[in-house]
C-alpha cells in the first residue's frame, strides 16, 4: 500500500498540552492509517475502515 500521497491529520482527540501527544490519521482508500505525529517515518497502522468506526465509536462513548 502507498501512503506517500494520503493527507494526514491530525486527531481531534490528540493532546494539545504541547507534550506532543499526538496521533495522525489518513483516509487511505478502503483502510484508515494511523501514525504517531512525533515520528513520522516510522510505522504505520491500518484498520479496515469498518474496524476503525467500531474503535472511534467505542472510544467516544467512554
């Protein structure tokens, strides 16, 4: 899979204490990427677009 032409965001639940506690994503096509923004060379995630609603969905209710 290429991510090099995905736009990356920043997620709206990332910290913004300026601690760098930040997570990016992408819509990458059928999967979502997801990336530490501190590193980002380094690997990336990727959720089936299905799994990743089921993820935020739960993360938001709690």
């Amino acid at each position: 899979m290429d991510l090099r032409d995905v736009v990356w965001r920043k997620s709206t639940r990332s910290s913004g204490g300026g601690n760098g506690d930040c997570v990016e994503v992408a819509d990458a096509g059928e999967v979502v990427a997801v990336r530490d923004s501190k590193d980002r060379s380094g690997p990336v995630l990727t959720f089936p677009r299905t799994a990743w609603r089921t993820f935020v969905d739960g993360a938001t209710r709690h």
